[in-house]
C-alpha cells in the first residue's frame, strides 16, 4: 500500500513540477501516508521542497476559519445563528437585506450576500497588478468602514456568493469574540490540539529557512502576501506535515472535544445544485454515478506566488494534499485526478 502510495504521490507531483518551480503532494489512503515533493523551494539554496517546508496556502485558510467559528459554537462560545454585529465594535454599521442580518453561518458558506472583495479594491487591483500584497491595506479599519458602505447582493442565506471579504470578516469577529488576534485564535482552537506546529501567519527565521520562495506564473520570484486583518480569508502558511494532521482530524474527529465541532461543520448545508454543495468552509460535491458516485470535499487557494489544495472523501477514509509554489497555475486538476483514482481502487468491490 505504502509504495503504490508513494508512486502516485511522486507521479503527481512530477506532473504538476512541469509547470510549478516546485511542489509537495500528500496521499492518504486509510492510516497510510505517502508525502513527496518534486522540483525546488526556489530559495537562494534550492532544494527539492518536502514534508516540513512552508508554503503559502491561501484560500485552503478558510476551513481553518470555520473550523474555529464550529469549535466555538460547539462549547456555546458563539452561534452559527449569532448575527455578525454582535461581534463587532458597538456601532459598527453592518449591511442587511429584507429584514435579513448576516449571521456567522452565512459567512462561513459564502451566503452572507457580500461581495468577494472589500469596498474600494477592486480598481486598486486592476490598476496595480502586480502590486506585492493587494491585500496589506486591509485593516479592521478599514475593512468596517468600507462593510458599512457596502449593499448585498442577496438576501443572506438565499445564493452563494464566494466572498474573501466575509470569510476575513470571519476570521476578525471570532478572534474578537475569543479576545486575541486570528492567529492565536488558530493555533489555540486547532493547531495546538492537533499537534500542528507549523502553521502560522507570522513566520519567524527558522520557519523562514524551510519556507518556500513564491514565484509568479513566469517564475519570477515574488513577495509574501500578509492580508492584514483580512486574515481569515487566506493568510496562513503550513507544511504538508501539518496539513495531514489537519485533514486527518476530518477522517477521524480528532481529539477529545473535536468530534463535535467537525460533525457540525460538516451538518451545516448550502445547496448549490442537486450534486454540489457548501459546508462550513468546505466546498462538496459527488461525482456522477458513471464516475462512482464519489464523495470529494475540498478547499483550493492561490496567493501572489503559491496555489493549494487540499480534498478528501470522509466515507472511503481517502485524502490529497497538493502544493506548490508558483501562482496562477492552479494544482487542482492533478490533485483532483489523484484523489479520484485514489477513491476508485480504494472503492467496495461487488458483494
């Protein structure tokens, strides 16, 4: 098992390293794991990226984000019902529509009705693409003051609307609510628990010596991106080591006090078709019956200078990590690809 494992992780990863500088793939299949890496960090001293080297991972931080939002509402620290001005500074002008507050569920299945940017930064970002971090501007400030300018466009709760500005505004009214920063508010609620050591927003010297350098879509070497107060959205670096943990908690609930948050994040449901759907941070389809009616829960992300993946199928015990540190070229077809040959031979044969 371990070596056909690890054959399909390496040929994934080589498949994706012709077009990335360089990339890390996780498989998981029952209590094996494979982890392989293919390719070059990009730093000054390059080496082939692996299990402990840091990567950017984007949007893949939402899950992190609802996760916390599922551990606070399981101990009655927060509700999913709770609207999103009762965590926010008193006087703080939040936008409704027909009667209809933005709850905390609403934000963590991206049907909050706000738009996926903050107020003011789409022009900025057209004009000045290849600005270092698009994001560097977006204080809490700034962030609730744009919010009490903008209009919905849905009633919350009715349509999906995948919005970077409602799962940062996440991320910022919890660590509110827990009285600390986003990132504490993580490494307290998820990553201490599971053991995860290595996935931080701030990242200090020794992480620095085993992070990957970010490259744009030509390779050009790029800045890191930070998201301010937006950090909710997308601002955390982990290793594929932590991302296992991580994803393995999924599998098997995770420690005591686990169990409930991710059977909760899991019970929470947005229909957005008869086969596709949102949980708390998690996007979730199945794959059509001539395909084997599959299970995939998933969460991509992109940054400045890395894309990500991470995706699972909870009934079959079956899970894929892929990173790799060149934007704009997305590592989700190669990974989804693995994840479903993964599920095919892993799948019940005929009684």
């Amino acid at each position: 098992m371990a070596q056909e494992l690890g054959t399909l992780a390496q040929q994934t990863a080589d498949r994706l390293a012709e077009k990335h500088v360089g990339v890390v793939v996780a498989a998981m299949a029952e209590d094996a794991v494979e982890i392989r890496g293919a390719g070059s960090t990009g730093a000054d001293v390059g080496r082939t990226p692996g299990p402990d080297t840091l990567f950017e991972i984007g949007s893949v931080t939402k899950p992190f984000t609802a996760l916390a939002l599922a551990r606070l509402a399981s101990t009655g620290r927060a509700g999913l019902d709770e609207p999103l001005s009762d965590l926010l500074p008193a006087g703080t002008a939040v936008p409704s529509r027909d009667g209809r507050q933005i709850t905390l569920q609403h934000l963590a299945t991206h049907t909050s009705g706000l738009p996926r940017l903050p107020r003011g930064m789409l022009l900025p970002a057209l004009l000045h693409p290849s600005k270092p971090d698009p994001y560097a501007d977006c204080t809490a400030d700034a962030l609730l003051s744009g919010l009490a300018r903008t209009r919905l466009g849905a009633v919350p709760g009715k349509r999906f609307r995948y919005s970077n500005l409602g799962a940062g505004l996440l991320g910022l009214a919890l660590a509110r609510r827990a009285g600390t920063d986003y990132e504490s508010l993580i490494t307290r609620e998820i990553c201490a628990p599971l053991g995860m050591t290595d996935t931080v927003v701030t990242v200090d010297e020794a992480r620095s010596r085993r992070s990957a350098q970010g490259h744009a879509r030509r390779g050009r070497p790029v800045t890191p991106w930070n998201l301010a107060d937006l950090a909710g959205a997308g601002a955390l670096r982990s290793t594929a080591t932590d991302l296992v943990a991580f994803v393995r908690a999924q599998l098997d609930g995770g420690p005591e006090g686990f169990a409930e948050a991710i059977r909760l994040s899991r019970a929470v449901e947005h229909r957005k078709s008869p086969f596709a759907w949102v949980h708390l941070g998690w996007m979730a389809h199945r794959l059509h019956p001539r395909q084997g009616a599959h299970l995939q829960i998933w969460h991509n992300g992109g940054t400045g200078g890395f894309s990500s993946f991470v995706g699972f199928d909870p009934e079959r015990r079956i899970a894929v990590i892929a990173l790799g540190n060149t934007s704009g070229r997305p590592v989700d077809r190669p990974a989804f690809d693995l994840l479903r040959t993964l599920q095919q031979e892993h799948a019940p044969g005929p009684n």
